[in-house]
C-alpha cells in the first residue's frame, strides 16, 4: 500500500487554503501540544517527589535498621561486660571468705580462750 506523497501534499494545501479551518486546525494542535507539554512537566514533577518520598523512607528505614543493630551489639557486650563483672565479684567474695577465715581466730581456739 503505497501512498503518493504529491497526491497527500495536494489534499493537506487544499485544507490549508481555507483560513478558518486552518487557524482552527493551528489552534487544536497547539493546544494540544501545550497540554502535552503541560502533563509531561507535571508527571515529571510527581515522579521527583515519589522518588524524593520513597528515598526519605528508605534513609528512615536504614537509620532504624543501624539503630537496631547497634543496639543489639549494645546488648551482646553488655552481656559480656556483666558476667565479666560477675566471675571478678565472685572470685573477690571468695577471697575474702578465705582472708576472712584466716584473720578471724575461731571462737574454739586456744588463743581466743
């Protein structure tokens, strides 16, 4: 199906000679290119603030997700800090159990009588 491009330029000059349809035909294209214009800026601007939504999100969720796992690891050496500070009292209560024992004379002995 071939189309013959002198036969298409003849019928769009025979439209373009009629000066209402042709100011008419002009002020229908620019109005819709303008819109065009017009709803392509503003889907652009939508997308930026989507995308400027979604990534205050995404930072929320990473600063959570640190603040989480920090406190987690808070946890783990806090855990071992105390059983640390435990077997040390423990150890130290045993020591003087002993230096106690040894200072203190026995209320039988033959020096306490």
């Amino acid at each position: 199906m071939k189309v013959n491009f002198e036969t298409v330029k003849g019928s769009f000059a025979a439209v373009a000679q009629k000066a209402k349809v042709r100011k008419g035909t002009l002020a229908i294209i620019a109005v819709f290119f303008v819109l065009q214009i017009y709803f392509v800026r503003e889907l652009l601007a939508a997308e930026l603030l989507f995308g400027m939504g979604f990534a205050v999100l995404f930072v929320m969720g990473l600063i959570f997700y640190f603040i989480g796992m920090i406190g987690e690891r808070g946890l783990e050496l806090g855990e071992a800090g105390v059983r640390m500070i435990a077997a040390t009292t423990r150890r130290g209560m045993e020591g003087m159990e002993i230096a106690n024992r040894k200072a203190l004379p026995s209320a039988g002995s033959e020096s306490a009588q």
